[in-house]
C-alpha cells in the first residue's frame, strides 16, 4: 500500500467534486478573516517589521505583502504575509486537527494569484482543498503529533498549502506528486515557540508558506521524491514516531475542514476561549476585587504551555489561559486590547492572573476534541460561582453571526489603520464574482 498515493487520491476526488455553495461562502468569510487578521498583525508588528525592513532591505517586486503597503518579490510577499497573518494568533483554525489552517495557505495563494492573474473564486476553490489536504492529516496524526512537541500547522499546513497551490496552478499529477514529497521533506514546525516569553510562532507560519513555495519550484524543476513520502521512514513516522498510522478519510463526517474552521471573537490562542467566555458569563455575578482564588478545569492538551501566570509580555499572555480569563472577568471581551503591551503591564489584571489555577480534567479530556470544554469556578467572599461553557463562540457549533462577524472584520481593520472605504471595498470585492485577486489586495 502507498499511503501517499492514496491520499493524494482522495485530495483529488476533492478538487474535481463541484464545491457546494455553502462552502463557497464559508470560503469567501474565511478569505476576509485572514485579510482583516493580517492587516492587523502587520499592525501589531510594525516595529519589529521596520527593523526587518532596514536590515533585509527586500527587494520591490509585484506583489503586496498585505498590510505593509509595499510590494515586493515574490518570496518575501509570501513570507512576510505569513508572519504578519498568525502575528496576533487571531486566524482561524480547528480544534481537533490542533492546526491554524488558513493563514499558511492564503499567504501563499495570493501572491501566486496576483502572479498569474488569477481571479479570487478559483483561489478560493484551491484554498478548500489546501484546507482539507491539512486537515485530513493533521486530525489523522493528533493528539501524539502535539505530544512530540509538533506544531501542526508548520507541519501539516507545508502540504496543504503546496497541495492549493499545486491545483491552483494546473500541476499536472506528476508534479503535483513531486511538490508534495518536497513538502513532505520540507515540513517543520517546533511547538517549543509558544514557551517562556517566546515570539517566534508566527514564524511557524511563515516558513511553512515559504517552504511550500520551494517545494513548487523544485517539482517544477524536475526533482524528484520518493515513491511514498508518507509511508516507512517517511512523513507519518517521523512526525508520530509509528509506522502503522491509518489516515482518516477526506471530508471527515460528510463535511469539508473549512466548516469545521472556527473564527475567533477572542484575541488568544484558541485553548483558552472556553473559560474566557465562561468568565465573561460570570462577570455579572461576581466584582473582581472580592475574587479569592479561581480554579479551570479543562482538557489537558489544553493545560501544557497555557498555564502560566508570570506574563512577561504579550505573546506570552495571549497563551495564557489564566491571563486571557482574568481579561474576560474584569473587562467583559478579550479584544486586541486587552493583549497590548499595555495592558499586559497593568496591575489589576496581574494581580488577578496569579490568583488562577488551571488544571486537566479527566472527564473533559475524554470528551475533546468533540468537545471543547472548560469549568471555571470562582471563590469569592461571599460564596462560589460556576460557568461551563462546552463550545466557546466561533466554533462551527456556535458560530459568529453576520452582524458579529462583520464587527469584528471592520473592528481588525480600524486598528490597521485602513480607512473604512478601503475596508469596505475589499469586504465587497471579496463577494464579486471571481474578482481579480490583484484588484483585491493593491487595497491593502
């Protein structure tokens, strides 16, 4: 048995299904998430990316590295968007594949878009099977693949976004094979980055969208890979240390991974979304300054790296399940805001932190990844108070309405600074039947 063969099958059977209009709409919000998420992380980055700029000097090409207003070569637009979309850990993703899913692959799709005059309703279809392509493998290697100390969406997300790219570009099947073995030796992604102060997670992201960019021109190119990238010493073991992995099937329970996606309304890494939201539900029974201690139970791949209490800065704080449920207490959100430099440095919302403990609960961790859960409880003086919340806003369960969706896209660009008449152009743009992507991003 070939397992790459046969998945490259399967990824294939997606690409020539005709993909329904629910999903095509899914595509277009997720397409706008990114642009709005990356926007802001340019933002959000803007000092570290000047200093980027003085030293790389870059150099001006064609395409727009979104959010920048610069347009550079190729491989920098690809890269810099990249690290500017997964800058605020504020993109998209799902729960049980443990991966960022869109950030990797529009990176990479636009600038190739912009190069060869592509419109965005054929990117979009790519996207879907880049998507699915990252996806199916990561849900198929998880949770022993986080355990490792992998992060999938460096992993994972190298072959589906070579896979997009591949079909968006007409690879022929031979190539498209040739760039997913690149991939397969290519991909990387250490989970190492989310620890002590670390800032280096968007890198994750950025490399992955370079790496599979290279895999295109190297197939392309004429190398060649080995016959089952996956299988033997391949991809599969080397990310999970087993040989006998049995991939799951391509549209998992009848749906397409971009459905399954969730869109955050909180500014922090998706683990601790559950008890932010049950700490906002409490915030009207409980005043802050009579909190004696506060206890989370949750999922216990939830627990590990997410825990900590001593917040030297913001990348820092928006991993922490204590500080983003002291946010969600005391301010009612966890916006962009409530993570800034500045506001990690405040008094109240330090104190608060350290009176926090999470620990792993059996019967919640039994239930993940179906279930997303977290219980926090909270002591006060005055007696205890308790919230669950099993599927946090923004999951594909409970997801954001029109209206919630359009807050948050208008409120991601307010603070990149793009003008409300921009904003709304690329928000309309996005719904025009296959617009040129070009058209799109010279907004941005």
């Amino acid at each position: 048995m070939n397992q790459s063969i046969d998945f490259l099958k399967a990824i294939d059977g997606v690409w020539n299904h005709p993909v329904p209009k629910t999903v095509m709409v899914r595509a277009r919000r997720s397409l706008l998430d990114y642009l709005a998420v990356t926007c802001a992380g340019a933002r959000f980055q803007r000092e570290k990316l000047d200093r980027y700029f003085a030293f790389a000097e870059p150099e001006p090409g064609a395409f727009r590295a979104i959010g920048t207003g610069k347009d550079l070569v190729l491989k920098e637009a690809v890269f810099l968007n990249g690290l500017n979309g997964h800058a605020l850990d504020f993109d998209d993703g799902t729960n049980s594949g443990i991966i960022h899913l869109g950030s990797p692959i529009f990176s990479l799709l636009i600038p190739l878009s912009q190069r060869y005059g592509i419109g965005i309703d054929a990117m979009l279809k790519a996207a879907i099977v880049g998507y699915e392509a990252s996806y199916t493998m990561a849900v198929s290697i998880q949770p022993g693949h986080k355990a490792m100390g992998y992060h999938a969406t460096g992993t994972c997300g190298t072959l589906g976004a070579t896979l997009a790219a591949a079909y968006l570009l007409g690879f022929s099947e031979e190539e498209r094979f040739q760039a997913f073995a690149s991939a397969c030796v290519a991909a990387s992604g250490m989970l190492k980055v989310l620890d002590d102060g670390s800032e280096l997670k968007p890198y994750n992201v950025a490399k992955t969208s370079l790496l599979a960019l290279t895999a295109l021109q190297l197939a392309k190119s004429g190398f060649k890979g080995h016959a089952d990238p996956l299988g033997g010493r391949g991809f599969l073991k080397m990310m999970t240390g087993r040989e006998d992995v049995e991939l799951k099937p391509v549209l998992l329970d009848g749906t397409y991974a971009i459905m399954k996606s969730y869109t955050k309304p909180y500014a922090s890494c998706r683990y601790t979304h559950p008890a932010v939201e049950a700490a906002i539900h409490l915030r009207s029974k409980v005043k802050p300054e009579d909190v004696e201690s506060i206890s989370i139970r949750t999922y216990d791949l939830a627990v590990s790296g997410h825990d900590h209490t001593e917040i030297p800065g913001s990348y820092s704080a928006k991993m922490s399940i204590p500080y983003a449920t002291a946010a969600g207490l005391l301010y009612g959100k966890a916006g962009l805001q409530e993570f800034s430099e500045e506001a990690v440095q405040g008094n109240a919302i330090l104190e608060l932190t350290k009176k926090i403990h999470v620990s792993a609960d059996a019967e919640l961790s039994a239930v993940f990844p179906g279930v997303q859960a977290a219980v926090v409880t909270i002591h006060t003086k005055d007696g205890v108070f308790t919230d669950r919340v099993d599927f946090p806003k923004g999951e594909p369960e409970n997801p954001l309405d029109d209206r919630e969706f359009r807050e948050r896209y208008d409120g991601l660009m307010e603070y990149a600074g793009v003008s409300s008449d921009a904003s709304d152009d690329v928000f309309q743009t996005v719904y025009q039947t296959d617009a040129p992507v070009d058209v799109l991003v010279r907004k941005l």
